[in-house]
C-alpha cells in the first residue's frame, strides 16, 4: 500500500470520495444528532480496504477468533486510516469472546487493565489490542462492581460487556466506529461514520458535553485527531470544549503527559498547538507558557514555541529522532525566561536560571508529569545557555565537550530564530563546533590574540621601602 505521510489539512482520500460521490456542500448528517440506526453494510466490492494492508499478525487474530466461533472485527483507527488510503499506526480489533476466552485461544496473550480488561496479544515488537464489545450498564442495575461514574460523570469503571451495535455506539467519534468484518470482509458503519469521514468532520457520538464529562480526555482526542487527519470539528462536538477545559485538571499528570506525547509528537504539532489555544485546552495543560504567551512582544514567545513545533513536525516527518526533553524545554521556556530574567540581577545569571526551571518544573508537574529521564536533559538544555555568551578563553572548548552540548545548541539556535539572542553569537557557535579539533584551538587563539590587554597601573613605592622612586637600592 501507497504510504501517503502528512495529510494537508482539509485532504480527504480519493478512495473515500470514489464509493461516496460528490457533496459540494455540508454533510447531510451535519448539526443531526447521532441516534442508534440499523447498521449500513458496506460490501467487499464497494470499499478498499484489502487485507493485503492489514498487519499478518492482526489477520492471525481476526481468523482465530473467527475459527472459534466467536465474531471478530477490525475497528477505530485501523479501519479509518485503511479507507483514507493512509498506512495505520496500528490495528485494534473488537470481539464477542471475553477476556479470559482469549487468553485460552493465544498463548501468547496478556491480560491488562482496570477500568476496561483488554488482552493484548503479542507478537514481538508487534502487540495486536483485543477489547471485547462494551455495552451500556441497564436502567435501574444497582450492581456498581462493574460499572461507576463519578458525582462528575467520569466513568470510574467500565467492565460491562455488549453486541458488537452497542460497542458501535459507545466510541467516541462516528469516523472510529467502522469495523471491518472478517466474516464477509465488510464493512459496516452504525453512527454515519463514512458520511462524515467523506465530509473531512469529526463528530461526537451521543451527547457531547455527557461523553467529554464522561472522559475529559476526549477533548484532547478530539483535538488530536482532527489535526491528525485535516477535519473539521463538528459545532455541536466543538460547542462545550471552552467551557468544560478545567475538567482536565481532574486528570492524572502522567494519563495528560501520554496524551501530550501523542499531540505533539505525531507529525502534525502546529496544527495541533492551534487548535489547543482555540479552545482553550493549552492553558489547562501548560498553565505557566500559556500566562507568558500574554506578555508576547514583538512576536516573542509565540514564535519560538511555533519554530520548535515546526521543526519537531520537519524532523518527524524526515524520520529523524525526537526527544520529548527538547519538545517540554520549548514548551516551558517561555516562563522559564521571563522568571530568569526577572531574578538575574538580585541572584547572578547561572543560580537565577536554575531557580526559574525548578520552580516552573515544580508547578508543571501538577498539570503535565514529565518522567526524570526527561526533565533532567530538560534542565540541563536550559543551564547551559548563559554559557553560549562566554566565547573566550577555554571554555569553549569544555562546552564543546559537554554531553548534553548538541541539544543545547539547537536550542540556542532556536532561540536566535525567534530574535531571543543575537544572530552573531549562533553563527559563532555553527562554525566552531563544526570545526576538527585543531581548528578549534586556532580559533580561539586568534581571538585572544585580537582580545586588547587590559593596562596594568605602575605601583609607586613607599617612602618607607627603604628604596629610591626609581627602584634602587640605594645607601
């Protein structure tokens, strides 16, 4: 299968538009609440999904269970991705058969979760999910050791088990409920999904304010992916996003930490940062940057965080490595400086920056928890800035020589692209650290030679020295 890559915004895949025809106008489903609706089965020869793009191991799965007697789907992102003609990230699969049933059908299965058991089967690097149907707790059911919401609406515990129209239904977005049968190899659509992934729209199943107090999260999800595929979100399903944000502080820092992971880290971080900041999800997740961003002069913060998302968007898409030490140094740097700068005459340069990092680490932990083999490199990228400025002497050279100097420098340069520090002082550093090590001890003994000596006084002796003004000993 074609690898497509980055989608630009508003592309929608020519296989999709082929089976549905043209619309030059809104979705027929658009502003029309999702209700329960017999399922539309789309046939083998009506859509494009092949299993020559299905993962083997996912395939091994799906015939399994099918063999067993149990029915067995493809479902969410696997399916959406394989009608967008794009290479799925991974392939979930949905099922009749209760965990433990799996777990007897695969030696290689391992059980996981609390609030929902899932069995993920294992097949070296490769770990195909497998949930069992979910279905709604009935009317009237006193019986909370399966199912619990909070006073909120959060769901606490979600082990009720359903139909394969009810689990259709129980997703988040009508573009994630299509799954693909291995029955029949159809496809079948319980909430109008193809409509709507035709439409470029994402849109909420069932209430949008109930599902998003359900799970907070959701906001984040809706966000994700409407960067990830170019939609657009439905009003009703964008409506309550500004006014429910703050629930996302009832969420662990370590669950947001992964979901910031997955925003920024997929490819597509600008549109995704835009979008947080439209509805006011930033500031929920980096509280202390986004209270910087309103100080902006001059274009300043806000172009360096853009410039450190396009490249974390530029490096992605090269298939070239990306640390989540340099996205959060970014990110938290604006705040960061201005308390620096605000701190460095009274504390002196160095201790007023790392007192700035600790203290905004300290009070990003409670929003976003950045693991330690993280927020260390983080640390470190920002305590060796001042350093940059010092360009005489030797201490180039044992900067040079630091470990963490290569992400300090990009960051310096970083910097210089946003206008934080003069363009002089980054092309230095580029052509120095570029340089074999004798070039370098060249350099910088040109420099100290052009450096002017400062004068020395003549120090006048004393009448009392025992010698002449001209420094003899006379007697």
């Amino acid at each position: 299968m074609k690898k497509w890559g980055l989608q630009k915004i508003g592309r929608v895949s020519e296989l999709v538009r082929g089976f549905l025809g043209s619309n030059n106008g809104k979705s027929q489903q658009e502003d029309v609440a999702i209700k329960p609706t017999a399922p539309i089965v789309i046939p083998r020869s009506e859509h494009a999904i092949t299993r020559a793009n299905i993962s083997p191991n996912a395939l091994k799965v799906l015939y399994r269970l099918k063999d067993a007697g149990y029915q067995a789907c493809l479902v969410g992102g696997g399916v959406r991705d394989l009608l967008l003609g794009r290479e799925p990230k991974d392939f979930d699969i949905a099922t009749d058969a209760h965990p433990e049933e799996i777990r007897q059908l695969f030696r290689n299965c391992r059980l996981i979760g609390r609030r929902f058991r899932l069995a993920h089967v294992v097949y070296g690097r490769e770990v195909i999910e497998v949930a069992t149907f979910r279905g709604r707790q009935a009317d009237g059911e006193e019986d909370e050791s399966e199912h619990a919401l909070s006073d909120e609406g959060r769901i606490l515990r979600d082990n009720v088990y359903g139909t394969l129209e009810e689990d259709a239904l129980r997703r988040d977005f009508t573009v994630n409920a299509l799954y693909y049968d291995i029955a029949d190899f159809s496809v079948r659509d319980f909430a109008g999904g193809m409509a709507d992934l035709k439409a470029g729209l994402l849109r909420m199943i069932g209430d949008p304010e109930a599902r998003y107090r359900e799970d907070p999260v959701r906001m984040l999800r809706a966000v994700r992916f409407a960067a990830k595929l170019g939609f657009r979100l439905e009003e009703t399903t964008a409506a309550p996003i500004p006014d429910l944000a703050d629930l996302l502080l009832d969420i662990s820092s370590a669950r947001i930490y992964e979901e910031v992971l997955k925003m920024f880290m997929a490819g597509e971080a600008v549109a995704t940062y835009e979008l947080l900041r439209q509805y006011g999800l930033f500031a929920q997740l980096f509280p202390e940057t986004e209270a910087a961003l309103t100080l902006e002069v001059n274009g300043y913060p806000q172009t360096l965080i853009s410039r450190a998302l396009e490249n974390t968007d530029r490096r992605i898409d090269e298939n070239k490595p990306v640390t989540p030490a340099f996205l959060f140094a970014a990110l938290l740097w604006p705040p960061v400086q201005q308390r620096w700068q605000a701190t460095a005459q009274e504390m002196g340069d160095l201790p007023a920056l790392q007192s700035a990092g600790g203290w905004i680490v300290g009070e990003q932990a409670g929003h976003t928890a950045i693991p330690k083999r993280f927020s260390m490199p983080m640390r470190e990228i920002w305590s060796l800035q001042p350093r940059f400025e010092q360009i005489s002497g030797r201490r180039p050279l044992r900067l040079v020589s630091h470990p963490r100097f290569r992400a300090a420098y990009d960051f310096l340069l970083l910097r210089g692209d946003a206008g934080e520090v003069d363009k002089k002082i980054c092309d230095w550093w580029t052509t120095f650290q570029a340089e074999s090590p004798e070039a370098r001890e060249a350099i910088l003994t040109t420099a100290n030679e052009r450096k002017p000596r400062k004068k020395r006084r003549r120090r006048k002796r004393s009448p009392t020295s025992g010698g002449t003004e001209t420094g003899g000993n006379g007697g």
